[in-house]
C-alpha cells in the first residue's frame, strides 16, 4: 500500500454524552478505495461525519499527509475532502449494472467509453456482493438495501472495514474480510461465501438456500 494520506489514530466518536464507536484506528493510502460496512446504527455515517470535521471527534487524533486537521477551517476541509451522502445514487433509472460501471469513471479518461476492463471489473464487483440478479433492474426499483449493496459494488474496494459493537471488528483485503464469519458477527446473518468461476468471484449465499 502506498504512504497513508488519512491516517485515524484512536478515535472515538459520537455526539455529547453519546459515545458512538471507541479505539478505531485505520489509514488510507492515496488512490486506495476503503469500503466500510456495518449494520444500521453502528455508526458509519457518524465515523465520515468526524472525519469531514461535521462533528468534533471525542478522543484521538485525523491527520491527512502526517498533518492534524482539528484546527483546519471549512474551505481547506472542502479543497481536501468530498463527501457523498448515503442515498447518492440518483433518480435516473440506470440499471444497477449500469450503475456499478460509473465507478470506474476515474479510471479512464474524460468522454472516453467503458473498456473492456471496466465492464469486466463492474461485472466481477457484481458477482462478488452476489446482486447478479439485480444486474438488469432499474436502480430506482430495488430496495433500500439492495440499493446499498449496488453503492458497495460501484466502489470497487481495495480494502474493507467492518464496524460492529463500535470497535473496528475486521480490516483487510475484501477476499479476507467477506467471509461467512465476519458478516455473521457484523449482520448476524447465517450465509455461505462460495468461490466461484475459478476463484476470480465470491457471492453470499443463504444457507436456506443451499438446503
């Protein structure tokens, strides 16, 4: 991984007289994607909310390049952060294949169409979440759920971190960290994580289903 450019050294967050999530520690190099998974209410968007500098961090220390940013003001936060919120998905009625393929816009050049690589990328995040039966709906007709899963997809993620219990539960490659156990712990859901078309994809799959 190349040198962090975010660097989160025991953070605890949350809001006054609320502790949200405790002892958290990670880094993000430059060009890496971290996806970051939980249940609801396991603080996600309240962890990206103190990172932007939206809420004030209970303990611990955000630097950017080896920097702290507590006392940065809003504009150099705004130059150096983006922010896209959790329904960011639009109202258009791209399909969700469609969808996943826009992630890897930054990987091309400006006006170019998708490669062969791209689609190729797109189509295995889609396996790995194992929405391939969404692939064809429109965005704007699934669920709320099936919706955030399309979201995860579109990232293509370098590295995954789970939250559970407001501590870092996992962090690692996704192959590493999507596993059968992790997601129990995290959703607490029975699932089986198959390999599939010589190991290039994983899905989750209900064991009900396997019966």
């Amino acid at each position: 991984m190349s040198a962090p450019r975010l660097t989160i050294e025991d953070l605890s967050y949350g809001y006054p007289g609320h502790v949200v999530g405790h002892g958290i520690s990670f880094t993000v190099g430059a060009g890496e994607v971290l996806c970051v998974l939980g249940r609801n209410g396991e603080g996600k968007s309240t962890l990206f909310k103190t990172i932007l500098g939206l809420l004030r961090p209970r303990a611990g220390t955000l630097r950017v390049d080896g920097e702290p940013i507590a006392g940065w003001n809003p504009r150099r936060r705004a130059l150096t952060f983006g922010y896209v919120p959790q329904n960011g998905g639009g109202t258009f009625p791209f399909t969700v294949a469609e969808l996943v393929l826009m992630g890897r816009t930054a990987h091309r050049g400006p006006f170019a169409a998708p490669s062969a690589a791209d689609r190729e990328a797109a189509d295995e995040a889609i396996a790995t979440l194992g929405i391939g039966h969404l692939a064809a709906r429109e965005w704007v007709r699934v669920s709320g759920g099936e919706r955030q899963l399309a979201l995860v997809a579109r990232a293509c993620a370098d590295r995954v971190a789970v939250l559970a219990g407001g501590e870092l539960l996992r962090i690692g490659a996704p192959a590493e960290v999507v596993t059968a156990e992790t997601l129990a712990a995290c959703y607490s859901v029975d699932v089986a994580v198959l390999p599939v078309a010589d190991d290039r994809y994983r899905v989750c799959v209900p064991r009900s289903y396997l019966l």
